[in-house]
C-alpha cells in the first residue's frame, strides 16, 4: 500500500475495534457484533454501528424511524444488554478469549 | 479508562486482549444522512434496493430485515469500563475531515472486521481500499468493498492523513438483485455533531464526555468552494433520449459521444446534462449510431450549443494493463446525483492484428454507466468508451467489475473528421469492423489461423 497510506493505516488500525452485544446470562444465545471505531482512549469511547441493538430496544425498531427522533438515551435499551469491546492485539495469550461460535465460513479453492 | 492499543500494524494472528465490556451511552443518527437515503433509495427506488448484510436470495426474516433497514442510519457511542492495568495515552488520536472537504474521487481507506467479533484473531481491523465514488450531503458512497461486519467501522483519507471522513452504514448493496459493489457509508463529521447535542442533554457526568469527541481538521467547506473532484471527471454527461438514459462524455466543446443503446436513432433529439463546472441542460442530435450489425456500440450527438468550461479530455494514444483508471458514470444514482467515480485497474487490453479493439476494468460499473468514459487515474487521459458489464446467463449473476469498452483510439481518427469537416465518412468504417473483431465483442474466442490449402 502506496506511502501515502502509512499514517492513516496506523490510525485506522489503532482505532479500529470490534463491538459485540448479548443477552446478560445468555452469552451463547446468539450475539450481535459489528465494527467500530475508538474515539478516545481515557475514558473510552466508541463509536459503532446501532443495528446491533435493534433486538434490545424497548420499544422495537420502529423508534428509530420516528421522524424528529435523532438520538435515544441508552436506558432505551433492556436491561439485560451486555456490550463487549475489542480491539488490537497485545501479549495476552489466546486462552483468555472466549470461544464464540465460528460463521460458517469456509476456504474454497478457487 | 484508558484502552491499551496494541502496537501499529503488528504482525496479524497475535493473540487480542480479552473483550472489554462496555455501556451504551446513545444511539444516535444523523437526520440528514436518513433524509438523503429516502430521497434516494426510498419510494419507487425502495424495491430494488436491498442492504441486508446477505444476499438478496439468503433466508432473511422479513421483520429481520425490516429491522436492519431502520437501523442502516443509526450508530451507538459506548463508554469502555476501565481496565485493572494502569493504562496511557498511546497511538495517533483519531481527528475528522469536515463534511464536503474529500473530495469525489479521492482514496479512501476503510477498516472494519468482517463477521465482526466470530473471528477477531484473523479479520480484526481488515483493510479495504476504494475512493469516494459519490455524495449527497452526509450519505456517502465508496468502491472500497466492505463485508457484513464491518458495519461502524472507520474510513479514512489519505489526505489530511489519517483523518476520519465515515462510518460504514451499509456493507452489501445489492440493487435489483445485482450486487453493486459499493459501500454506504455516514459521514463523521455531521454524526459526531450530532453526539455533542445529545450528550449535552444528558446528565452531567456524561455531557462532559462531549469535550473528548475528535476534532474536525482542516478547514470547514464553508470556507472552500466545494471541493472539486478531479478535473477530468467534469467531461461526463448524462445523456436523455426519450425515455432512456446513460452516460456520455464530451470530446469536444459541441461533440458528446454515448452508447448506440443509449442514443440508438440517428437525428432522435437528445438531452445532455453537463454537471460540473455548472449544472446545464443543452439539447443535441443524433449525427451518427452504429448499425445494430456493429460490435462498437457508439453514437455521436452533435450539441446545439458548445459546452462552456468543461474541461475535454486529452484521447489516450496507448494502453497499459494493470495501470490505475477511474470511470465516471450516472449508474446507481442517474440523475438523482451527479456521476459515480469508480476505481480499478486496467485489466485487459484485447487486440486484434496489434490494434487495441475492447478494454475490460476492474472498476466497479452498473447499469446506467453506459457511454461513460473512463480516465487514467494518474494522467487523466481519455482511455476509452463504457459500454456493457458482464451477466452469467447460467446463474443470473452480475458481475460489475468486469467490464468492456471501446478504445478511444478506434474512435477518435473518425471524431477528429467529422469534428474538423463535418465528414461521417470515418465514423461510418465502424459500421463495417472486420470479422475478428466481431468475434471478440462477441466474447468468443478468435478463430485460430484458418489453415491455408496446401493447392
């Protein structure tokens, strides 16, 4: 990648996460994930993407198209919403991740 | 809290910090972005579209994806509980270009973890190159392909570098039923307003947060002209005739050049959007359209009156495979927006008797591209016609990154004459390309050498 991405690489790296969101006491029961983006690192703040709390908001998705609607506290989701952050690596060892199921993906060869 | 990063571009696969848990402080959209997003992609557009992050024909419920529709403008601020290690301050703040200040065209990076936290160890922080391909206030869209997952991840510029220009919205567009190869992404700048108002109606503690959220650098667009795209891009046209539209591109102040499929009547009436440097409507004619019979798909309007300021590009006089081309056209949007710029390589260059006669791109190119020019990247130079992407007739897929056109050089000898004499007579030899050529644009394989007779 051209010289020119050198600085932007680093920052989108460095600030580049990982957002996952679950039911308090049901971890495996499917979780929601997508990226995002850490704004700032004391205190943390993240930036994500909302369409994972659509299955936690207390009144459905249908608030999010109310017209005037352009913010919803975060009381606007249950309570038994568990959020999760991610980010780059360190030299933690691998055991300490938890397993969470594997998409199916596969590797075909072309 | 401090959130440790791990060193830059470490070696990927090293093993990640354990998952940090997290509150959510808002969910927050940013209303321009969903108003741009119904003008464009909602009403009579609205059936075509799908942003689902899986394949039209993939079992999504249809509450599922009623729910992700909703959602495509919202975005969450989270505040990361704090750590047990004493963390610092590390890595290059995250700063935000000023909405309207990258312009159309300009490289984009975007950073984002496909399938999201299933598999952090391997897709964690991918990256994805594109350019910014187009722009209706808040709602951008950009050739870099993102994958389900990277939905809230980051886009940045190369130039001011490093800076913040978007969030990814939307990974996957697919448009009646053809996978279309961009990406829809929120600007930063408008949504990260939009955070400061809402937490400045928050309790205290949280409005306070507000003082952290990046600033934006550079200077507000306010303060520019908008910021061109590249110069090159301004030759594109979008051309009306009767019902149909395409694309075009001017290769002279009264010369527009389109697709026989756009303009296929000669003397038919037609009318031709000039968007930059102003938005003008002039009306041509049809002075030439290859026969259906021809593998050049091209016709010729003659304008009414000349186009004012619009820069006309310098015709390519040789080609090179691999090289970095752009191609503008009004696909995906026609004229609810001005063109698309698309990136990608030149991929193939096909001759016939050591004449370039088709060029393919990697360039992302949808229906409406038709007639749409496409430029070296680097010296802006016209390379070339768009006339058609590719269709598996077995399996209905589209694949808009493989794409044909003609070489201006088959065409300029011929527009050069007419443009200098008024004489049709060169445009009229495409009428009769030789029979190798025919094969080629018929995607066929050139008849081997016919063996001579030995009598």
């Amino acid at each position: 990648m051209g010289r020119q991405w050198g600085p932007s690489m680093r920052t989108a790296e460095q600030a580049g996460c990982v957002v996952s969101a679950s039911r308090a006491g049901q971890p495996t029961a499917g979780s929601w994930s997508c990226s995002g983006v850490i704004l700032s690192r004391s205190p943390g703040l993240v930036l994500c993407h909302g369409g994972i709390f659509t299955p936690f908001l207390r009144a459905g998705s249908g608030c999010l198209t109310a017209a005037a609607t352009a913010f919803l506290p975060g009381d606007s989701c249950s309570d038994d919403l568990r959020l999760h952050v991610q980010w780059g690596p360190t030299a933690e060892s691998p055991a300490g991740r938890a397993e969470l199921g594997r998409p199916g993906l596969c590797t075909p060869q072309c | 809290a401090g959130l440790e990063p791990g060193p830059s571009s470490s070696p990927r696969g090293r093993p990640l910090q354990p998952p940090r848990p997290a509150e959510l402080l808002l969910l927050l959209s940013c209303p321009a972005f969903r108003a741009h997003f119904v003008r464009l992609f909602g009403g009579e557009a609205a059936e075509h579209w799908h942003f689902v992050s899986a394949a039209p024909d993939d079992e999504v419920s249809e509450e599922e994806e009623e729910d992700q529709l909703r959602a495509l403008g919202w975005f969450a601020l989270l505040r990361v509980h704090p750590g047990q290690e004493a963390e610092e301050e590390r890595g290059p703040a995250v700063a935000v270009a000023p909405l309207g200040t990258v312009p159309k065209g300009a490289p984009l990076l975007a950073c984002g973890s496909p399938f999201g936290a299933f598999c952090p160890d391997i897709f964690l922080n991918t990256l994805s190159r594109g350019v910014l391909s187009n722009s209706a206030g808040p709602l951008l869209l950009t050739d870099a392909r993102c994958l389900p997952g990277t939905e809230g991840g980051g886009v940045f510029a190369a130039r001011p570098a490093g800076a913040l220009v978007a969030l990814v919205a939307a990974p996957l567009c697919w448009k009646a039923r053809e996978w279309v190869g961009l990406t829809l992404l929120c600007a930063a700048a408008p949504l990260l307003q939009a955070a400061r108002m809402a937490l400045a109606s928050l309790p205290p503690d949280s409005a306070a947060l507000a003082a952290l959220l990046p600033p934006e650098v550079g200077t507000p667009p306010n303060l520019l002209l908008q910021v061109p795209g590249p110069p090159w891009a301004a030759a594109a046209m979008l051309v009306e005739c009767g019902t149909v539209w395409g694309s075009g591109v001017a290769v002279a102040p009264h010369l527009v050049v389109t697709c026989r499929h756009v303009a296929p009547r000669e003397a038919a009436k037609v009318l031709v959007h000039s968007i930059t440097p102003k938005s003008v409507a002039i009306w041509g004619c049809v002075v030439f359209a290859t026969q259906e019979t021809s593998p050049y798909d091209i016709a010729v309007v003659r304008l009414e009156e000349d186009l004012d300021g619009v820069p006309i590009p310098v015709p390519a006089e040789h080609f090179h495979e691999g090289e970095v081309v752009s191609v503008v056209g009004f696909g995906i949007f026609g004229q609810a927006c001005g063109p698309s710029v698309t990136s990608g390589i030149l991929s193939a260059v096909v001759q016939v008797d050591d004449t370039p006669v088709m060029l393919q791109t990697t360039c992302a190119v949808h229906s409406g591209s038709s007639g749409g020019p496409i430029f070296s990247t680097h010296s802006g130079d016209l390379l070339g016609i768009v006339t058609s992407n590719t269709r598996d007739n077995n399996t209905g897929a589209t694949y808009p990154h493989l794409n044909f056109s003609i070489p201006i050089t088959v065409l300029q000898p011929a527009l050069q004459r007419y443009s200098q004499t008024g004489d049709l007579g060169g445009l009229h030899e495409l009428d009769h390309a030789t029979e190798p050529v025919r094969v080629v644009w018929r995607l066929q394989r050139p008849l081997p050498q016919a063996p001579r007779s030995k009598l």
